[in-house]
C-alpha cells in the first residue's frame, strides 16, 4: 500500500514538473526579453499607479515607504491575476492531454498557479532590492512571511480551481472575471493605502475595515506590513482588539480561505470526471 501511494505522488510530481516547465518556456517564447517580462509587467504597472495615485491625486500614506508598498501589493495582486487568468483556461487547454494520459486533472490547474508563484517569487526578489534602496527597517515580522504568502497561494488556488471547473461549461466565465477582477483590484486598499480610508472615520472607515475580511485584502495586507511597513500598514491583527468578537475578525479571512479551498476541491473533484465529455 505505501509503495503504491509512493509510486502514486511521484508520478503526479513527475507530471507537475513537466508541465510547470513546459508552461514556463511557452510563456515566453519567441519574446525578445523572455523571462524578463515576469518583472516588467508588474514594474510597469507600478510606475503607472504611482504617477496616477501618489503624484496627482496625492492618495498616499505619507511615509517613504510607501512606493516599495504599492510595489509589493502590485506584485501580490499580479500573481492572483497571472494564475487565476491561465489557471481558469488549463482544463480546456490541456483537454487533449488529459484524454491521452491518465494522471490527476487538478495537476493542470497547479502547474497553471506554481508557474505564476515562481514569477511572483522573481518579484519579491526586486522588491527586497527596492526596500533595500528605500531604508525599510526589516523587523522579525519577516519571519511570517511563508505563512502569509501560503494563505495568498491558498485562496489563489481556491479561486483558481472553482474558475478552471466552471469554464470547462461555461466559457464566458473569463469575461466575466476579467470584468470582476478589475472591480476587485480598486475595491481593495492595494492602490491606495488602508491607512487612507480608516482615517476618514465614520462609515468609510468601518468599511476600511471589513475590506480586510476578504481573504485576498487580509493576505496581501499582511504580506505588506510583516515584510515592509508593520508601523504604517494596519492588519486585522492590530485593527480588531482581544475580545471575542475582535478574534473572530482576525481569523475570519483564514477560516474563510480554508472554508473557500475545501469546496473548490470537492466541487472539482465531483466534477473532474466529466470533463472529457465536455470538452
């Protein structure tokens, strides 16, 4: 039985490698710059924003660090965009390939995320780079890192395969997360610092709050302010206080990441057999 359950996962490992492969040099060729473009695009973006947001409408948190904070949050929201947008197509992409040979379809769909993860790990390396020329005072915070960035894969993930399940019925799926994503993206505080809105007080600022509620806001929120700026980059750990109902708003967005991951695998996996017959 164990030599069975060992032959099992490394076959699926063998076959995840491959494709993780396989996707990452598709990506990229035929482009002049390659590799390059994983960090490029997010850069790009950035400047755009910062001009936009922190030069003419002035929507900053006034610190130095603000600059390497919507970087980090550029990058974030970049990653959940690149594996949401090809991981959502991969079961109708790979739909030959699954026909042929036999192995676990959900491989398609996290080969789609782990390439988008290694892009994303590429990113954090120039943004390191960045909070270096910037004078960020790195704290032990740091240290919670891997576990903030697997909440963010997590609910990815979730996403990700609820999407991949939906689009091999319906197609219009991708145009209409295209639409929400978007809607998503201005509605969270990755553009605009959280700091921005809790200051208004009033009804704006209890909306700041339950912004946070929502696992994508929560994690990207808590990448940020565990590498960069703890001071200035408010979470659900400092915003909701020690009593029952303030634990409860701190371990919500993780409840509901786990809540979200679990059905995205029961409804994949109910569905997964039907797959061939509807592609």
């Amino acid at each position: 039985m164990e030599t069975k359950l060992k032959s099992r996962y490394g076959y699926a490992w063998t076959v995840l490698k491959g494709l993780v492969k396989t996707d990452f040099k598709l990506r990229y060729q035929g482009s002049f710059l390659g590799i390059m473009w994983s960090v490029l695009k997010p850069l790009m973006l950035f400047v755009v924003m910062y001009l936009v947001f922190a030069r003419f409408l002035r929507m900053t948190d006034g610190t130095p660090t603000y600059p390497v904070v919507l970087l980090l949050g550029t990058c974030s929201w970049q990653f959940v965009m690149e594996s949401t947008n090809s991981g959502l197509r991969s079961i109708v992409d790979r739909g030959d390939l699954l026909r042929k040979i036999h192995f676990p379809n959900y491989i398609v769909v996290v080969s789609a995320t782990v390439g988008a993860l290694i892009s994303y790990g590429i990113n954090l390396l120039v943004v390191l780079v960045f909070a270096f020329v910037s004078h960020v005072n790195f704290t032990w915070r740091v240290l919670w890192l891997p576990v903030n960035i697997i909440e963010l894969y997590a609910i990815t993930l979730a996403l990700t395969m609820i999407m991949a399940t939906m689009y091999a019925y319906f197609r219009d799926i991708a145009h209409i997360w295209e639409v929400l994503s978007q809607v998503i993206f201005y509605a969270m505080p990755i553009i605009y610092p959280l700091s921005f809105v809790l200051q208004r007080g009033g009804l704006i600022s209890k909306l700041g709050k339950l912004e946070l509620l929502n696992p994508f806001a929560q994690a990207i929120q808590d990448i940020r302010h565990n590498l960069i700026a703890p001071e200035t980059q408010p979470t659900v750990w400092n915003l909701y206080g020690n009593s029952f109902k303030g634990w409860c708003g701190k371990l919500l967005p993780i409840v509901l990441t786990g809540l979200i991951l679990w059905f995205a695998i029961w409804l994949f996996r109910r569905n997964s057999r039907r797959f061939a017959e509807v592609m």
